[in-house]
C-alpha cells in the first residue's frame, strides 16, 4: 500500500509529508527548549545569589564556528544532491558529520575539565544548568549524527531508486540541524557571555 | 462483505507489529480499557481505606503485602502510592490512549479517506513506546520503595525526597515521546491524506477534535519532558532545580546546593496539565457529535461555530495553566490574567455544549446505546463544567482548592464526561472494528448502572469538599472533628464505587462476547453520512477499495427530497 505524497508535495498544501512533520517536530523541539531555557532564566533571576563558576569561553567560541561552518557544509551536501553531483554530495555530508564529531570531542573536552576541578551539576545551579542544558543539546547533535551516518550508508542507496525521495530527507536533516546550530548560538549566549 | 485480501504477512505482523492504523487504534484502546480498568480497581482499594479507615481490607488485604498493608490495614505510604498512580493511570495510560491513540487512529485516517495515517511505521512505535511506559509505571510498584507516592502532579520537593518516583519520570518521558509521535502523525495525516473533495469544512467534527487534540500534544508536552528531565536531575545528579535552599527532612539538612523553585515545576507541569484537561475532553466531544448527528437524524447546528470555538479553545487552553496554582499567593496581577483568560475560555466551550443540546432540538431521536451515554455526556459534562467556574476564580478557588470539591469538580469531566463519550464511541464504532454490532441490553444495563453509580459515587464530594473536607488525607479526614458529618458519606461513596465496579462487567461481557455472537452487520448498520461507513466492516488494510471522493458536507441528514434520510459523504450527486 503506497501513501501519498512522501516523495511529491499534495498540490493544495504545497507539503510533502516527511517535511510537514520536520517541521511540526522542530515546533515541539521550540517548546522543548523554550521551556528549559525559560528554566533557566526564572531560576537565574529568582536567585539571591548567583555563584557562577568559570567556563571555557575559548573552547566554545571554537565550537561555535565549527558549528556554524557544518551548517553550511549540510546546505553544500543539500544543493549537490539536488543538482544531482553525488560524489560531492558524499563529500559535503561527511564533513558536516566530522565537524559534528570534532564539537562532540572539544564538548566532552569541557565537561572532563569541570569534573576533573570537582565541578559537578549538584555545586550550584549555574552548573546544574550548564551541564543539562548542554547535555539535551550535545544529545541532539548526537541525534542529527546518526541520521546523518544513516544517509551516509545503508540510507544512501535510496538515492539509486528514487533520488527525489533521498533528496526530501537530505532537506529535513538539514533543517534540524540548522536547528540544532540555532539553539546552540543560544546557549553560547546564554550561558557562556551572559 | 468480505474485506479485501491484501498479500500474506505473517500473524506477527498482522495483529502484533502491525502498521495498519486500525490494529495499532485497537491496541491502543484496548490496553487504554486495561490501565482504565486498572486505575479503577486501585481507586475501588483507597475507597475501602475511605469508608472503613484503619481497619484490614477483607479478601485481598492479604495479597497486597506487608510492605503495603501489614495484617491487611492500608499504610498511608501506600495509601499515597495508589492516590499517585490511580491519577496517573487515569489520564497518561486510559483516557488520552483510548480517546487519542484508540479513536484518533482507528476512526480518524477512515473518516477523511485515507488508506493508513502518514506515517505507518511511527505509528507503531508510538504504541509500543507507549506499552513501555506503560508498563515501567506499572513495574514501579514492585521495586523496593514503592511507586511514586506525591500524586499525580509530581510537586516537588516531597517529589524529589520521595521513593518511587524514579521510574514515574522515567515512564513519564516514555509516554511523552510516543505521544509526539502520534501528535506528529494526526496533524500529517488530516493535512496532508484528506481524500479529494473533503475540504476543510467538510471535515466530520471529530477530525477536527483530534486536529486541534494532536496540537495540543505537540506543543504542551515538550516543556514537561524539560521538567521531567530537570527533576530526574535532581534526583539521579544531586542538583537543585526544584529544591528551594534550607530544606530540612527529618531534622537532617538536606545536603544540597538550594536555589532552586518548586514553583517552576508547578508551572511547567501545568503548562501541559491544563491543555491536557482539553485532550481528555476534546476527543470526547468529537464522538458526542458524531453519535449526535447520527442519532437525531438531522445535521449538526451550527457546525462553523463548533469548529470555530474548538480551534479557539485549543488556543486558549495554553494560557490559563495558573489557574491551578491560585494557592502559591502568586500576586493579583498574575491571579488576574490567569482569572480573565479562565472565563474566557468557558465561552468557546460552552459554545460547544449549546451546539450539541441544540442540535437535538426538532431530532427524531433514536435511543440506541451510544446515543444513551453521548447524551448523557452533556448534562454530566456540564456539571463538571458549572463547577469548575468557582475554581476558575481566586477568591472561591483558594478554600475549596484542596477539598473534595476539587475531586468532584473533574471527575465528572472526566468521569460521566469523558469516559461516557469514550463508551459512546465504542459502541458506535464497534461495528466498523468487527462486523459486529455490540448487544443492546446489555448496553442498557451497563449505561442505567454506570450513570447512577457515578453520580452517587461524585455529587457526595460536592457535599463533602463545601463541608471543608480536605483531600489527599489517607484515613478520609477522621482525625478532624470537622468532618465529623461528613464521613457517612465515604461509606455511600465507597458502596457506589463498587457497585460502578460490578455495572462494568455486561460491558466486558458485552465486549467479548459480541466479538463471536453479535449480530453481523454490513457497510453502514448506523445509516451513517461520514467516509469510514464505505469502508467494508472490518475495512481490511488500505481501508477502502478504491480511495472515496467527498461530495457534500459531514451531516447531511433528512435532506429535503432525497430518497433516504441520510445522504452519505460519498453519494455523488444525483444528475
């Protein structure tokens, strides 16, 4: 039995159905981390006193950017499988999935630095923020990950019977991981500037 | 009529890990009917522990351990271990599976014209995320601690101190991702897989509930699963979100860092609670409206204005959480928001009230079971409703908050509200699911019992909660000379409570049995107008045999002229 517009967009509604549910997760994922940073900011400006422990600006500003630059590595994959360029398709994704790993790498980084100094989610609220808030994220990246490795191997050969399709859920992943970069400047902000 | 063959998948396949919308609906309802049937038999122990305080519960005091009940005598601990999950089973594991997962898929993808809901395979991991956390809450009452112990709304810090509730978060995020992807799938699917003709406004009222329902689910979840993360934090890591600084437990200082505000629980967990009121109640009242419309044999009045006022109601839904929280002292000009936005949202459902009393108005109405209980449905409903005004308000809210007032106030909402329309369903739609039509006598007899049991076992609380009676008090309020009168009533409340019990079995005799004996019955036994009585009863999987066309509106009843007195959806027009 064959559903309806996985691959081609319903006419009337201009969507296809992978992408409409993208996007409806994306606003679940809003609320999501709107609610934990909403946390944040209630518990931060309720405090009496706000004992902040140091964090490590140059290690995230570093992560920042490899970020920002697998975002664009994903809309180069997105725009080579469109136009139909497979092997720089291959190329561009797996570099997004490298850069992904290496921000995982300088993240986990971070984390053993505070643990090593006995920095730990129970010491103050600042850090039990930080380490939960990073944490959803650095499990989403993870997520995005996986789909990723996913496309890059057993998912790939869809690309060979309908390309079209591949090229539908090439565009989703990049939407959430445009996402993902979206929320990490967040958190940047929030919590290592602010 | 014999369903059409579909290929040879295997029994596995077919009725275990299916993808087939109809038998992922009725797994779904029938483990939403086994957790309701459970979370009742666990309100009908407290209701003894109620009646007869500190006295053993006879036959099965036994069997509940000497952890639980040592000689048969209820401990408080346990006492607030059954209070905890009975709510919990009630919403997260009957109601919202049976009305969302239960009818929004089995009835929903028939009623628009679709083959299978979007996403097939995410709509069987939704049941089987479910089933786990299902069962993870279940499992909890067995390890060593108990089950969660600090109600249904989990407040910390008792939450955090407390045994049991490990597993409750646990399940509790569980739940919540099977119902983002069910949520996902509904809004996909009604958006994106209605057959052609069947335009926004020719949408049966109960797609519309489940629309609105699944956006809901979408966007008041996710900020629980933060909070039920932030508190599994604070009881895995040792943090303090929830926990305010200086807390004492037992004369020992807990040794944690403080700052944190157990009232930013409050919030984020009614930020969910509350829209979830309407995700218990909307479903309901889409069945209520079909069953209505079918049963009066005319169209629905006012079918724009019904679909106007739910769309607004689920808006509205997610602004008036606080109105839970009147009793934090929480400031007049926040009480006052929350008090403006809680009115106004009575108005879009009392719309919706007035549209299916209205509608019986000039019907001839036939008074089959299901028609029994929708109508029922309405004047319960409304009590539920009527009541909950003086607790939508601050200054009458705060000395009834923690009263049985409170108790009485949404059970029956939820109770011969919901509940009542969830057995409508059932009985509509039983045919469609099997081919067989369900018994009407018993029906008879299990619609008389439930109503009059319900309302002894509820209207008392009215009484009770005035009276000052607190709630959540596990020997019913006995050291208090206050409620000295009241106590009488525990008992009639307990009586009723068991009699409900026994006023349930011609159902699942009822159930069961016209599964081999009811009458068979062919496409359209209702002479129904809506899209899924095309379908072969059973539809087989892809549902119809060639994809349905929409030609008019959902109600068309008693036309003017027209041969019979329905005029199905899928009747092209006469040339």
């Amino acid at each position: 039995m064959e559903i309806p517009y996985t691959v081609e967009a319903r006419p009337d509604t201009g969507w296809t159905n992978g992408k409409l549910a993208m996007w409806l997760f994306l606003a679940s994922e809003v609320m999501l981390f709107g609610a934990l940073f909403s946390s944040y900011v209630i518990l931060r400006a309720g405090a009496t006193d706000w004992p902040r422990e140091s964090l490590n600006v140059g290690a995230a500003s570093v992560n920042t950017l490899l970020l920002l630059a697998s975002s664009l590595m994903i809309s180069k994959a997105r725009a080579a499988a469109t136009g139909g360029d497979w092997p720089s398709h291959r190329r561009w994704l797996w570099t997004t999935v490298v850069l992904g790993f290496v921000f995982l790498g300088i993240k986990s980084f971070e984390y053993s630095e505070h643990l090593a100094h006995g920095e730990y989610p129970s010491n103050s609220t600042f850090l039990a923020v930080y380490f939960t808030l990073t944490g959803f994220h650095a499990l989403h990246i993870v997520g995005g990950l996986l789909v990723m490795l996913y496309l890059l191997g057993p998912g790939a050969r869809l690309y060979t019977r309908n390309p079209r399709h591949f090229v539908n859920r090439v565009e989703c992943t990049a939407l959430y991981w445009h996402f993902v970069d979206v929320i990490w400047l967040c958190l940047f902000t929030l919590l290592y500037l602010v | 009529m014999t369903a059409p063959v579909h290929g040879s998948a295997s029994f596995w396949r077919t009725y275990v890990f299916s993808q087939d919308h109809k038998v992922v609906g009725i797994q779904y309802a029938v483990t939403g009917l086994l957790f309701l049937l459970l979370g009742f038999t666990l309100m009908m122990i407290m209701r003894w522990q109620l009646a007869y305080p500190l006295r053993p519960i006879p036959i099965i005091g036994g069997w509940l351990g000497s952890a639980n009940a040592p000689g048969g005598i209820m401990l408080p601990e346990f006492y607030n271990q059954l209070g905890a999950m009975h709510g919990t089973i009630m919403v997260f594991l009957g109601v919202v599976p049976l009305a969302v997962g239960g009818f929004g898929n089995f009835v929903m993808p028939l009623q628009i014209g679709a083959s299978d809901m979007a996403f097939p395979k995410m709509n069987m991991a939704s049941y089987w995320v479910y089933l786990c956390g299902g069962l993870i809450m279940v499992a909890s009452f067995f390890v060593t601690g108990g089950a969660a112990q600090s109600g249904w709304t989990s407040y910390p810090p008792l939450a955090v101190i407390a045994p049991g509730q490990t597993l409750w978060l646990i399940g509790m995020v569980l739940l919540i991702t099977s119902s983002l992807l069910g949520s996902i799938n509904t809004i996909v699917t009604v958006v994106q897989l209605r057959a052609p003709g069947l335009t926004w406004m020719r949408l049966p009222f109960f797609v519309w509930a489940q629309f609105v329902t699944a956006f809901l689910l979408l966007l008041a979840f996710p900020p629980l699963e933060a909070a039920g993360a932030l508190q599994l934090m604070d009881r895995l890591a040792g943090t303090s979100f929830f926990m305010p600084s200086g807390l004492v437990v037992t004369g020992q200082p807990l040794p944690i860092s403080g700052g944190g505000n157990p009232l930013l629980w409050q919030h984020l967990f009614w930020f969910l609670a509350h829209p979830e009121v309407y995700v218990l109640i909307l479903p309901a009242m889409g069945i209520v409206a079909e069953v209505i419309a079918n049963n009066t044999r005319k169209p629905l009045w006012g079918y724009r204005a019904l679909v106007y006022a739910v769309g607004f109601l689920g808006f509205m839904s997610m602004t008036v959480w606080a109105h839970h929280m009147y009793m934090t002292g929480m400031g007049t000009t926040m009480s006052t928001f929350f008090q403006i936005t809680t009115m106004v949202i009575s108005i879009p459902s009392v719309v919706i009230l007035t549209v299916l009393m209205l509608s019986l108005w000039g019907g001839s109405i036939r008074f089959t079971t299901p028609m029994l209980f929708a109508l029922a449905f309405l004047p319960m409903f409304g009590l539920g409703g009527l009541t909950g005004l003086p607790l939508g308000l601050a200054p009458t809210d705060i000395p009834l908050h923690d009263t049985y007032y409170v108790i009485g106030h949404f059970h029956y909402v939820v109770a011969p509200g919901t509940i009542f329309a969830l057995f409508a369903g059932i009985y509509y739609w039983f045919p469609k699911a099997t081919g067989r039509m369900m018994h009407e006598g018993l029906g008879r007899i299990h619609f008389w019992g439930s109503l009059i049991c319900m309302n002894i076992v509820f209207m008392p609380m009215f009484i009770q909660g005035l009276g000052g009676m607190n709630r959540r008090l596990y020997d019913g309020g006995l050291q208090y000379a206050h409620n000295a009168p009241l106590l009488k009533w525990h008992v009639v409340i307990a009586m009723a409570a068991w009699t409900l019990g026994l006023f349930q079995l011609p159902f699942i005799a009822n159930f069961f049995g016209s599964l081999k004996w009811g009458t068979p019955v062919d496409r359209n036994p209702w002479h129904a107008t809506t899209l899924e009585w095309l379908a072969p009863s059973p539809p087989g999987h892809g549902n119809f045999q060639t994809i349905p066309t929409a030609y008019r509106g959902p109600y068309e009843y008693s036309v003017p002229g027209a041969a019979t007195d329905f005029t199905p959806q899928f009747e092209p027009d006469a040339q």
